[in-house]
C-alpha cells in the first residue's frame, strides 16, 4: 500500500516525474508571479485598488499550477475538473474590464509554471507588467472628458425641460436627458442625465448649483461602481 501511494503522488500521468522539489519549484515561481502582478496591480491603482482582489491575484497562479501538475495529461481528469468548474456559480458582479485582463494574466502566469516554462513565464510577467506600469504613468487612451450618469429628482410642478440646460453646458462638454420617470406616487419626477465632465470640472460647486435648481432634492452623479450624492 506505501509502495501504492508513494507511485501515485511521485509520478504524473504523463510519465515525468513529480517529486516535491519540483512541486515546490513550481509553487514558489509561481508565487513570486503572482506577488509581482499583485504588486503592478496595486501600483497602478494606487488608491483605487482592493485588497481582496490584491490577494486573489497572487494566490491564482499557485492554485492554477497546482490543478496542472495534478492533472497532468489524464484526460479523465481534465474532464472532471472541468465539469467540477462547470457547476460553479460566480454571483458576484462583473468587474472593471481592466481587472478580468488581470485574471487572465494570471491564468497564464500559472499555465506557464505548472508546463515548467519558468523562463518563458519570467519574461512574460516582467513585459507586461512593465507595459502596464507605462501605460498607467502616461495615461494611455485616458479620454479628456469623464462620461457619468446623472439622476435629478424634482417636484412635479417644476418644469424640467431646459431648467438646468445653464449649468450643464457649464460644467459638461456633451449632455443626453435620456429617461424621464416618475416617484412616490407621481408627486415627484427622476431625471436621468448622461454627461461627459469637463476635464477641471469641480463637481461639489457642480452639485451644489443643480440643488439651487431642484429645490435641495437628491442628485447623484454616478461614475461605474462610485457615487456622489446631494441632497
């Protein structure tokens, strides 16, 4: 029976051997990878960065070059592991574009530790994590407006068309009213707004002039998952 277990946990099905400096070779590269990803993560991000996010991507790569060495070229294992992840649910919401390209690193950072390319992998890591450092100093593809979503509620007796036409060319370069929906049993109107900002444009004094116009109601100007509020 020892002599059983120690065949199967020594070698793949692929004929190589899998002993545990190569195990531990192949974990520690992999998780320096992620460290390093991790880190270009958190320095391109700086303050806008999560520390959940920070550290799923430096356990990634580990967990993926562990399911590669343990699956190894058997086919009946792959197909289990992938109906296992087949009837995974991932409830939470999608994430930044930017994040998923992250995961995707890191997906490839692992494959490459767990097929032994450690060299390969290296200079991957190390040219797009560069590449990401650049483009976030120069701010590649930053547009000079920032497009935002503005909902405004208003009185009923308050006539909404043209009424904050002043301010909105003021603060933004292009503004859409694009949905008109009524509150709280038709005694109040939500006006959804979306604006491209002028790119030095203050936003409190931007707030502060459409809450002289909709009598101290709520405004909320939202930009993806952050919002600002005014009452």
């Amino acid at each position: 029976m020892e002599n059983i277990l120690s065949s199967a946990l020594l070698t793949s099905d692929s004929g190589i051997s899998l002993t545990v400096p190569v195990a531990l070779i192949a974990m520690g590269a992999s998780l320096l990878f992620g460290l390093v990803i991790s880190s270009t993560y958190i320095f391109t991000h700086k303050d806008r960065y999560q520390q959940s996010f920070a550290i799923t991507l430096t356990m990634l790569p580990v967990i993926l070059t562990v399911i590669i060495l343990f699956v190894g070229s058997n086919v009946a294992r792959a197909f289990s592991l992938a109906g296992t992840l087949s009837i995974i649910r991932f409830r939470s919401a999608p994430g930044d574009p930017e994040d998923i390209g992250y995961i995707f690193f890191d997906i490839a950072a692992g494959l490459a530790c767990g097929v032994g390319f450690y060299g390969y992998g290296a200079m991957f890591v190390g040219i797009l994590c560069l590449f990401m450092i650049i483009v976030s100093k120069t701010n590649f593809a930053k547009p000079k407006t920032t497009a935002k979503m503005l909902r405004i509620t208003i009185p009923e007796s308050l006539d909404y068309e043209g009424i904050f036409d002043e301010i909105l060319k003021k603060y933004t370069s292009q503004y859409s009213l694009t949905r008109v929906k009524t509150a709280d049993l038709g005694s109040l109107y939500e006006l959804t707004y979306s604006v491209n900002m002028n790119k030095n444009a203050n936003e409190k004094n931007f707030i502060d002039e459409l809450r002289c116009r909709n009598g101290n109601l709520n405004i909320i100007l939202t930009l993806m998952s952050t919002e600002i509020y005014g009452k």
